[in-house]
C-alpha cells in the first residue's frame, strides 16, 4: 500500500558525519527527553504499522524513518528527536493518533508527531499547486507555502529538524535507486527546504540538499560539473593536501595552534558562482579550498596574518564574519589567496565552536539546557524562551533569503515577498500574522475579539508604547487589558491609526452596531407592546405577530419597527379580523346598463348607463386607472370593480356572465385627485438594510407607503426576500416608472405589479 505522507529520501555523494557536539537538538518546551529508552520504544510501536507499507515515492516507510533518525543523529539530534520521527510516520495507521501516542509516549510526542503530520500534508498540496502553475522559478511562487511553514514551525519548533531531515533523506532514497526525484519535490527542496537549512545555518544540510536537487533539476549541467571535478582530481587533490599539510606545519612552527583541512566540493555553489560571475570552472575558488581550525579568535586573526604574508591575497575577496557575523549567527574569516604558481585557493578560518555552530546554525539553540546562560556558538539561550524567540527571529528574517535576484521583478514593484505582512509574536513566542502597518490594537484583535475590546495598552519588547504604534517584524507584543469595557470610537479614526486591519475595524464597527441595534430592538418591541395593548391583543405571542408579518423572529419585527421602516399601521391591518369573502349568494341579477354620458360614479368611475351606482374597487386585483376594468355585481355592495385581466373576475364571470357590467374611469377632471391602493411584488437578494432601501424610493417619488408583508428564506443563492408593497397612486402609468427605478436597487431581482 503506497501512502502520500510526503516522505523525503537518497543515498549522499558526500554524507553528513557526527561531530564532538552529540546533543545539539534537543526538544523546547517540554522536553522529550523525560522518555526512557524512547527510541527504541518509539520503532517498536511503529514498526508493525509501517514496516510493509511504502511512500509515493516508492521508498519503505521503516527505511525512510530509519534514514531520517539517523540524519538528526549526525547533525547532534537526541534520541527523543530520532524517536519522534517513527511516531510521525505511525500516526497516519492509527483511529485515533494523538490519543493513542500520548497514552504511550506523553502529551508532547503526540503534539509534535500531529504537527508534523499537518504540515506534510500541507506542502504535498502547495507541491501539486507548484507543479500545475509552473511557477517554480520566482520565489514568489513559494510564499504562500513558506507563509504556511513558518507559522507550524512557530507552533513547535522541532518540526524544522524533522522535516529538513525527511526532506534530505527522499533526496537521497530517489539517488540511491538512480531515479529521477518528482520535478516538484526537488524544486521545492532546492527554492524551500535549502533556503530554510541555509537561514538556520545547517549548513550539512544545505549543501548536500542542493546538490541533490540539482541533479535531479539539472542533471546534464551536474554531470558535466562533475565531470570537470573529476578530470584532474588526483593531481589537484595531491597539491591540495601537500598545501594542507605545509601550511599546517607553518602555522604550528609559527606559535598558531591551528588544524587545517580540506574543504568539500559542492557543485551547486560552484554552478552558482559560474553562472553569477560569468566565470570559467577553472576560475572558481570552491575548487581549491582549506579550513583551517584556530585555538580562539585571537588565533583566526594571527593565523589571517600569517596566510597573507605566505601567499598573494586576492583583492576584494575578504570577508570578515567574525568581527559582523551574518544574520543566522555564521562566523568565520574568508580569504582567496594565490601561490607562486598563482593558483586560486580559498581559505577560511575560524574557531571549533564558530565550525560547529556553521555545521549546525541555530539548531544550537536547542541545547540551551546543556549550554547554560553562557549559550552555544556565541548565542545566548539563557532560557527556553530565548532559545525559541532566536530561532523564530530567524524564521522571520527569511524573506530577505528568498528576496533574492529571482524576485527582481517583484523588488521592481516594491512588492516584496511578505511586503503586505508581518510576524510578531506573543509572550509565549507563538507566531501571530499580520498586515503590514499593523499595531498592537490589531495584535490583540487577533489574538481573540473580547482581548480587542479590553485593550487599554501595550509592550513591545517588554517597554510600554502607545496602542497606535505600528509593529515590527519579529517584536514580542504583550497588551494590558481591563476586566470590562469595549473600544473607543476614535479607534476608527483613520488619521489616529489605531487600527489597520479590516478585520479588526470590523470587529469594533459590530460592537458598535451592536450596541445601536439594542437600543433600536428595544424601541419597535416597546412600540409593538404598546399597540398590542391598546388593540386589546396583548394575549398574542409577540413571535406569533412575528411570523404572520413574514418576520422569522420577533427580534426581527422590533429591529424594522426601530429604525420606522415598518408601519405601526401594517400591524394594525394584520390584527384586523379578515372581511369575507363574497359568495354567489351575494350576488344579484342587474339590467343590463343602458349608455349615460352624464358621467359621475364612486371612487371616480364610471358606471355605464346606471347613474350613481354604489361601486367599489376589488381587493384581489386593486385597480387604477387607467387599468381595463370591468365590473360586477353584487348583493348589497354594489358593483364590485376588477381589472380586466383578474383571474378572480373571470372565475365570477365564467360562473355568471350575466351579471357582468360595463364600467370605464371617469375623466381625470372629475376624479377629484383620487387615490388608489395597489400591491407591488418585489423579489430580491436577502440583506441588510433591503427594506430601507425599497421604502427610500419610494418615498423620493412621492409615493405613499400604507403596508408592508416581507418574507425572507435561505436557498442556495445566499437567501431571497419576497416583499409586498401597497402603495397610493392616482394613475398606473406612473407606477410603472417607479418600479423602473425600484429595479435598479441593489439586490433587486424584479419588482412588479401583483
């Protein structure tokens, strides 16, 4: 059974070798090192589990966590280090993983082992989202993969040595079988995996990962490097290791105590340094390299002097790291230097802890237990907590390291990397993300809303600044709070700069609005209250009005009643008890109407040839001129006055014909400036302020508004409110203007005449 935990291995051209410091990577936290016998408990309960079972990338699951341990023993892993990586490979064949690991190892193992997993399956997928956009060669292609690693480092640091490790060993499981390694593999492990060794300064690590994607990404150019390598290696290696042994026995006759060796040839840098210089394979300096290995730094400068006087000093190939080490803590003297024969040699010099510490870089931090407050390599880790906070700094500061001349194009735009964000971290060195302006007000807005609300200052670094304060990368944020209270408007005042982030000005904007919404819900339920009393219906339920009002809560008709976008009036009319409705029995036979030009008619319409005839509009259909009418009559209410297209009417009439009548409107200077009542459909995207936006329409034609019914239902648009209008209109025409304009609010899906 093949399994996609994103496994790394490959036989090494040049191996890492255990060092004197055998315990530089130890656990943080709670340290993992409590467990007896861990490791070999740890393969033993992982060994059935996986033992048959391989990778995608063909490799044995057991080999390649055998691989794995045995890398971080070599760069200093302790045993509880080498034994987490068998319970990470166990967790995916077990019901429930950190249950059972924790009941078995401890809370800690099942922590990292889940943390590890996680971050697996999260570079698989930023892999398969690689290899599809072939975006591999812009470092910016990889931020959001480095984005989403640097903030599961940040939750337990021993996931950074497990996963380089694993990483390193698929490298050289795929060189082992001689097999090409997947494209995306290898460039993630060349553009990701030896960036992050080379800004945590394992520099083993590093090298021999890039020279192993390189193979695989380039495998022509690799074999012609090594090729060249390999054309004069017996001659150059007989005068590098007589230079070696002369210049040791120099030095040493000269009072410096130094021990001087070869240096490892790494064909990526020699590619590097090619391609960047437009250099010749002869002219690189990697070619021919020593080290050598003083006493102390008073030693490394002695020992600087006495090269210089030995041999011709290249100018402008100096370097010295001691005096300003780089950003990830590396410290050594570089020099180039010619002999008689003006062959190129590069020398550096340095003390066994500063070549320790380049072997392993911060990785040191992590023996802060067995260092003391003294440190390794010239780091102080006098503390759990600065141990973590000086790897996280370095974690911080790789976007500088992939800011490299691959991202020109993005520097052009001054856009860089993590241009847009930033890392701060929390007292308990946790890493918190955010945009880039972001103060302590939007830090503690992140961390939980109710901390934003009780926010009154802060500490940057352990000294009080103001709330408004933009953060910088990699600052300890640590905010001082009261028991009770909530933000202050001034916090959305853009010139004050409290807030940068949208999320955290949303969160103020709702605790606002939230306080205006409870006063505007408590004004419509002391209005609908007091209806109810004075309608004599205060036995009905408030959720019963609620609903019949096509509310779906009774907090829902008090908010509209608040903000007056409801009518008391509607409710009034909804309280009513319903007329009947007319039966056949109401109606009565009517001669038929004879022509009369005199005019007249109730309600401004005319009867044909019966004068003064009580009439009334339908309420089925509410007609207005100058709708095609017709009437018909009815027992004790006259004539009762439809639209032509009503399909009540033509129900009455199929029934009846005979009591059909002819009515048309009488001409406007008769009307008098009548009104009349029609309903309007209104069908759209359910929101917010919908209704307020219809009724201001309404209002700015000039219209009247006598009754509202909304109904709103969630589907599979979002969700949809029907709305029914009843308005006041003279004449039609000019309703369908307004229902033109109606149409065009936002949201509105149609809006028409019922």
């Amino acid at each position: 059974m093949k399994h996609t935990g994103g496994g790394q291995g490959a036989s090494p051209a040049a191996p890492i070798q255990p060092t004197a410091n055998a315990s530089i990577v130890t656990a943080t936290a709670d340290s993992l090192s409590d467990q007896p016998h861990a490791l070999v408990r740890a393969r033993a309960f992982a060994e059935p589990l996986i033992a048959s079972e391989t990778l995608d990338t063909g490799e044995n699951i057991l080999a390649h966590a055998d691989g794995v341990a045995a890398i971080l023993k070599a760069i200093g892993g302790s045993e509880a280090m080498q034994a987490a990586t068998y319970l990470v490979h166990a967790c995916a064949h077990l019901n429930k993983p950190q249950e059972l690991i924790a009941k078995a190892f401890g809370a800690n193992f099942a922590a990292l082992a889940m943390e590890t997993t996680k971050l697996v399956n999260v570079q698989k997928q930023a892999r398969a989202a690689d290899a599809k956009a072939q975006l591999t060669e812009d470092p910016a292609a990889q931020t959001e993969n480095v984005r989403k690693m640097l903030l599961a480092f940040s939750r337990d640091l021993r996931v950074v040595m497990l996963r380089l490790a694993s990483r390193l060993q698929t490298l050289r499981h795929f060189a082992s079988i001689r097999q090409q390694a997947p494209l995306a593999v290898a460039r993630e492990s060349l553009h990701v995996f030896a960036p992050l060794a080379n800004r945590l300064g394992i520099w083993q690590i590093k090298w021999e990962m890039e020279d192993l994607a390189f193979r695989f990404l380039e495998p022509d150019t690799y074999k012609q490097i090594a090729r060249l390598l390999d054309e004069k290696r017996a001659e150059r290696e007989g005068f590098m290791e007589a230079l070696r042994a002369q210049l040791e026995r120099d030095l040493n006759s000269a009072g410096i105590a130094a021990l001087v060796q070869g240096r490892p040839k790494h064909i990526y840098s020699i590619v590097k340094k090619m391609r960047g210089k437009s250099l010749d394979f002869d002219q690189v300096f990697d070619i021919r390299a020593l080290r050598v290995i003083a006493a102390d730094v008073k030693g490394c400068y002695a020992a600087l002097g006495f090269v210089h006087a030995s041999f011709t000093p290249v100018e402008g190939e100096f370097d010295d790291y001691i005096a300003k080490p780089k950003s990830n803590g590396y410290q050594s003297l570089h020099t180039v230097v010619r002999d008689a024969q003006q062959r190129a040699v590069e020398i550096q010099i340095r003390t066994q802890a500063m070549h320790d510490h380049a072997e392993h870089g911060v990785a040191a931090h992590w023996a802060y237990k067995e260092a003391g407050a003294k440190g390794y390599g010239g780091v102080s880790a006098s503390s759990e907590y600065d141990a973590k906070i000086a790897v996280l700094r370095q974690l911080l500061a790789w976007e500088r390291d992939l800011s490299g001349p691959a991202s020109e194009k993005a520097r052009e735009s001054r856009q860089g990397l993590f241009e847009d964000r930033i890392y701060v971290l929390t007292p308990d060195a946790a890493v918190v993300e955010l945009p880039q302006g972001a103060t302590a007000l939007d830090f503690a807005y992140s961390v939980h809303t109710s901390l934003g609300h009780r926010c009154r200052g802060a500490r940057l670094d352990g000294a009080m600044v103001p709330l408004n304060t933009p953060l910088q990368n990699g600052q300890t944020v640590e905010v001082v709070t009261t028991k009770e209270g909530g933000p202050s408007r001034d916090w959305l005042n853009p010139e004050l700069g409290f807030l940068a982030s949208h999320r955290a000005k949303s969160k103020v904007r709702a605790w606002f609005n939230a306080q205006a919404m409870a006063q505007t819900v408590a004004r419509g339920r002391e209005a609908v209250e007091k209806l109810l009393q004075r309608e004599g219906k205060t036995a009905m339920k408030l959720e019963d009005v609620a609903t019949q009002l096509g509310f779906k809560s009774a907090e829902d008709l008090f908010e509209v009643v608040g903000k007056d976008e409801l009518s008391l009036r509607t409710i009034e009319n909804m309280l009513k008890p319903p007329e009947p409705a007319p039966t056949q029995d109401d109606y009565v036979l009517a001669k038929k109407a004879r022509p009369d030009k005199s005019g007249g008619g109730k309600g401004g319409v005319l009867v044909v040839g019966i004068d003064s005839l009580l009439t009334q509009l339908a309420r089925c259909c509410k007609p207005a001129p100058p709708d095609a009418i017709l009437g018909f009559v009815t027992k004790g209410k006259g004539v009762s006055i439809h639209r032509s297209d009503c399909s009540n009417f033509r129900n009455m009439a199929g029934g009846s014909p005979d009591r059909v009548i002819e009515v048309e409107w009488s001409q406007p200077k008769n009307s008098g400036g009548s009104v009349y009542p029609v309903d309007v459909a209104i069908e759209a995207a359910d929101r917010q302020g919908l209704l307020r936006d219809i009724s201001e329409v309404f209002a700015k034609e000039k219209m009247n508004v006598i009754g509202v019914q909304t109904q709103s239902v969630k589907d599979n648009r979002g969700g949809t409110a029907w709305m029914t209008f009843t308005v006041e209109v003279t004449e039609s025409g000019r309703l369908n203007q307004v229902l033109a304009v109606v149409a065009d609010v936002a949201g509105v899906r149609s809006a028409r005449r019922r």
